[in-house]
C-alpha cells in the first residue's frame, strides 16, 4: 500500500506539472488533498523521467 501512495503522490504531481490547467489533473489533485496527502514530485522516479 505503501508504494501505491508514494506512485501516487509522484503521479499527481507530474500531472500537476505538465498539465496545470487540465480538469483531470485538478480532479487528481482534489483526490489526492482529500486523502491528506500533497503532490511531491521524485526527480529519480521512472514516472518523472518519462515526462522530462
């Protein structure tokens, strides 16, 4: 469960960066915030690689 989060919380903030204004990516965020948690973007993540 633990990894889901962290794969998560990279996730919404790589959305979060490359598509600010998108209505997912804000949906995402709201999802996120709701769970208490805030986007934190991993520069090392394969997901944050795949989008730089």
């Amino acid at each position: 469960m633990v990894l889901r989060t962290v794969i998560l919380v990279v996730a919404v903030a790589v959305l979060q960066r490359k598509f600010p204004d998108s209505p997912w990516s804000h949906q995402a965020l709201d999802v996120l915030k709701s769970a208490g948690l805030e986007p934190a973007e991993d520069q090392k993540s394969w997901i944050s690689q795949a989008f730089h």
